[in-house]
C-alpha cells in the first residue's frame, strides 16, 4: 500500500479501510524487575544519519498495532514523521460504547512520556544556574529527603533509591485506581508514601524506575520558579512550540475536545474493563500528567533531538545513558530512555503508562525522524509489548528475508516492554 501524508488506515479483524487522518517503558521497582549491575555511563553515540536510514515500513507499523489490538486494545495508532513526510495509521475504535474509530488527531493522556517534559523544564533551569545537577536534592528541598546523598541527578536517572508508591497503591488493579482517581494529593503526600516504604538501592547504585523521583522534580521546579509545574510546561514548552493539542490539567479530570477514551484491564479475568478516561492523575502529577497528541509528540521529541530546548552540554547530560537492564538493548538518561534497535539506529524517548494508554514516543538523535504510537489500554502488558514493535518497523523498515533469522536475537520487537507501573497481565 503507498504511503501518503495525512492519511490513516482503521483495521478491523477482516477490513482496512482508509480514512482521512489530521511511543514501559521503564521497569518499575517491583520484584518482577530484573537486577541491574552498577555500569558505566555511555556518551551520547552518532547515530545512523536520516539520509542512509530505510524507509519506514508502515505495513509493519500496521501489524504492530493490529497485534495491539489482537492482545486487547479497543484501539491503536501512529504517527511516523520523517524525510518523506508524514505517514499516519490508526486501527479499532478510541470509543467502545458508541464505536467511533481511532483518530490520528486525538488527544490521550500520555502517562509516563510527561516525565521527559518535566526534565526539560528542570534542565532550563540548571542552564539558567538556579541548581546544579550533581547537588543534594535537600539543598533546595531542605529536609524534604532523610539522604543528603540523594542528588537532582539521581532523581532524573532513577537512581535515588526512592521506592515506587504505585507499586502497593495499584497491586490491585481496579480497586486502587477507583481509590485514587478523583482524589487530589500534595506532592509532599506522594513522597511521604514513598518514604514510609524500604529503600531499592543506595543512591547512584543502580537504576530503580520510580514515579517518586519525578513528584520531587516537580518540587524542584516549583520551589525554584515560585509557580505552578503547569505555568512552567506553558512558558518553556507547549507555547515555544506550539503544541495546541498539549496541556497540563491537573487536578481536572477531563480531556477537552477530541480524544481517546481509555481502558484499564482488571485483575480479574472476565470482568469487565474500566472505562479509565476522566481522572485526576493526582497520584502522577509532574511524574505523569500530562495530555497531547501523536503529532505535539512528534514536534516535541524532534524539537528537543534538534537542541530547541536544550543548550549543546545540556543534551550530552540527557543522552548520556546506562543500562536499564541485561540485554543491552534499553538504557536511561536524564528523564529519557535510549532504545538500540535490530538495525543498530538508535531512538532516544520515553514510554508511557497511565490508567487506559500505553504511549511510546521517540526520535532519532538527528530529530529528523520520530515516531508516536499509542493503545487504548492498560493491564495489558501484551499490548505494550506489541506496540514497541513500531519502533522496529518505524526506523528499521523492512527487514531482508536473508537477515530476518540473525537479527531475530536483537530485534527490540521481541522483548517485553518495560513498565512504568504495576501491571497483572
């Protein structure tokens, strides 16, 4: 099938029709993460340029998220922007109850892709010399943290020790959700939470995905500009760019104008799924938050890729990376994961994870290709798992037959996805 600009593909089981159109990763600290040995930062490596990189092949893009689907997602869809343009897909349907079909231009809450917003935000500020990175976080939070060891850096790379509170607050799915999704917390309560749990690691030890960290982030950022993280997100980020899809809304609980309504899988096979869509996200906040679309996605990642946001040592400081886990493939920088693709490209972004999506949004260190993708679901960690495979068909293309069976062993596609909070199934 050609690929054209503004366009979009809805999928059902037997038909693809084409209609008019217009990215967990992280392990949580839970038991079901794997151990990770102390490594050595990696420097930010040069990537592959736009003009050698194949074409993106969006009949795998299309597979990815009809496998999404397969595996329980109402609904999927993607945004590829590149060299060629801009190639759009969306399968199922963004409203079980009255069957609208997935649209490319709505809005979803995009869960853990807030916390590289939340960074940009964090890293202006050390730019502008308000902090420093490699300084007690308690130096500008005094007595917030019982560890003056724990520094702004370790809180940006997951490597503070500080416990996830999401993991006792979701082990059951449906009721802790319900329990918390009008519910208005202080940050100064989210971190109390944490504290009141054992610590994962000593500080700089090893990684340990935690929200925490990111509800500190957002302290910093507010104790150190004297307003609000969304007046913050506004001025350095959704207004330079003109995301208009983009907001901070909390403590509302609505998505204004045309979105995506999302599902939470229950613990319980058979029971029925939780329309998840109006919440408050209080328990995420500055860790998670954040509302936009596939297209803001695509502008903000490459304008953050193209050093719109960031000074030249800034973005070294981000992209500079350590391993998430044993397979040399997944690895973290400041707010941003780094994922090493079958075909060596390397793609630098972060995975998302809130209550009905799964989001994955990711460029290349050039900027010059990016892709979003996002699923209707949660609880579900087959969906996250089959929607990482966009990024393989995205920015590797179509792979050789003669080559399938020796890139089978890094092909990213076959991992589990990574999780930004506690999942059942």
């Amino acid at each position: 099938m050609p690929l054209t600009s503004h366009r979009r593909l809805v999928v059902s089981a037997t038909l693809i029709a084409a209609l008019a159109a217009g990215v967990a990763p992280a392990t949580s600290a839970s038991a079901a993460a794997p151990r990770t040995p102390a490594a050595v930062p990696q420097a930010p490596a040069a990537p592959k340029t736009a003009d050698t990189a194949p074409a993106p092949d969006v009949e795998g893009v299309v597979a990815a998220l009809n496998a999404a689907m397969a595996n329980g997602a109402p609904g999927a869809m993607a945004r590829f922007s590149g060299p060629g343009g801009v190639q759009s897909r969306a399968v199922g349907v963004r409203d079980r109850v009255n069957g609208t079909p997935m649209d490319v231009r709505s809005r979803f809450r995009i869960g853990s892709v807030s916390k590289t917003f939340s960074t940009v935000v964090l890293l202006q500020l050390v730019q502008e010399g308000r902090l420093t990175l490699d300084s007690p976080v308690d130096t500008y939070l005094p007595g917030l943290l019982p560890d003056d060891r724990i520094t702004v850096r370790h809180l940006l790379t997951h490597r503070s020790g500080l416990a996830d509170y999401t993991d006792p607050m979701f082990a059951n799915t449906v009721p802790g959700f319900e329990s918390v999704r009008n519910r208005v917390f202080g940050y100064r309560e989210l971190v109390d939470l944490s504290l009141a749990l054992p610590r994962t690691t000593e500080p700089g030890v090893s990684y340990k995905y935690s929200n925490a960290n990111f509800v500190v982030v957002g302290m910093l950022i507010e104790k150190l500009t004297g307003k609000p993280v969304a007046d913050a997100y506004q001025r350095r980020i959704f207004k330079p760019l003109k995301l208009r899809d983009t907001s901070y809304v909390h403590p509302e609980t609505r998505i204004a104008g045309r979105h995506v309504r999302g599902y939470l899988y229950p613990d319980a096979a058979g029971d029925p799924l939780v329309d998840s869509t109006e919440q408050t996200v209080s328990w995420a906040q500055s860790a998670g938050a954040v509302i936009s679309s596939p297209a803001d996605l695509n502008t903000f990642t490459k304008a953050l890729m193209r050093g719109r946001l960031l000074s030249p040592a800034m973005m070294d400081a981000m992209t500079t990376v350590t391993p998430t886990d044993a397979t040399n493939t997944r690895f973290y920088g400041l707010g941003l994961r780094r994922y090493d693709l079958s075909c060596g490209a390397q793609v630098y972004g972060h995975t998302g994870t809130v209550q009905g999506f799964y989001t994955y949004a990711f460029s290349t260190r050039d900027g010059r290709r990016s892709l979003s993708a996002m699923a209707n679901s949660s609880n579900r960690g087959a969906v996250n798992t089959a929607l990482g495979g966009t990024l393989e068909a995205a920015f590797c293309g179509k792979k050789p037959a003669a080559a399938t069976a020796s890139r089978a062993d890094r092909d990213f596609s076959s991992l589990p996805a990574e999780r930004d909070l506690p999942e059942r199934h």
